[in-house]
C-alpha cells in the first residue's frame, strides 16, 4: 500500500470515527488515490487535482474538487512533501 493509500485509511477511519458517514467522498477519494498512482505522484498538487476533478466522470466537478480540498490538507501530517494549499479558498462547505 502506498504512502497516499495509508494516509487516505487513516484519514477516512479517524473522520468514520468521529461520526462522519463519507460514503460519496471516500469513493471519490479512493479513484483520486488511484489516479495519483497511475500519475506516479508522490505528493498533492494542484495540477493533479485539478487534472483529474475536470476529466470526464459522473461526479461533478465541483463534488470531486470539494473531496479533495477536505483530504489534502491533512497530508502534511503524514507526507510532509504535499504541499499546504493555504493559496487555496477553504470557505466552502465544511468537510
């Protein structure tokens, strides 16, 4: 399991058990995770991101987008190469 792969479980068990239900967004994250594998990635980056919320897919952009701006952020606990999106606006929906 890769590094991204790891934070991702850690990250939806510890929301799961806070009482979040996140079926949607742990759906979307794990394509994303798998899509960040296929790019070879190491790390979160826009572009990435960006790349693939607006590649053809039943989700909207704006859902996928959303997904990953609530998990991103807690990469650098874990990844310390992912880059903090404080650039980004984080006034959306809560996570």
């Amino acid at each position: 399991m890769s590094t991204i792969q790891d934070a991702l479980a850690t990250v939806l068990a510890l929301r799961r058990g806070l009482g979040s239900d996140l079926r949607g967004p742990a759906a979307h994250l794990r394509r994303f995770v798998e899509f960040l594998e296929r790019e070879r990635a190491t790390v979160i980056t826009t572009e990435l991101a960006l790349r693939w919320a607006t590649a053809p897919a039943t989700a909207t952009w704006a859902q996928r987008l959303g997904d990953v701006r609530c998990y991103a952020p807690t990469l650098p606990l874990s990844h310390p190469l992912t880059p903090s999106p404080s650039h980004v606006d984080l006034s959306g929906p809560p996570c």
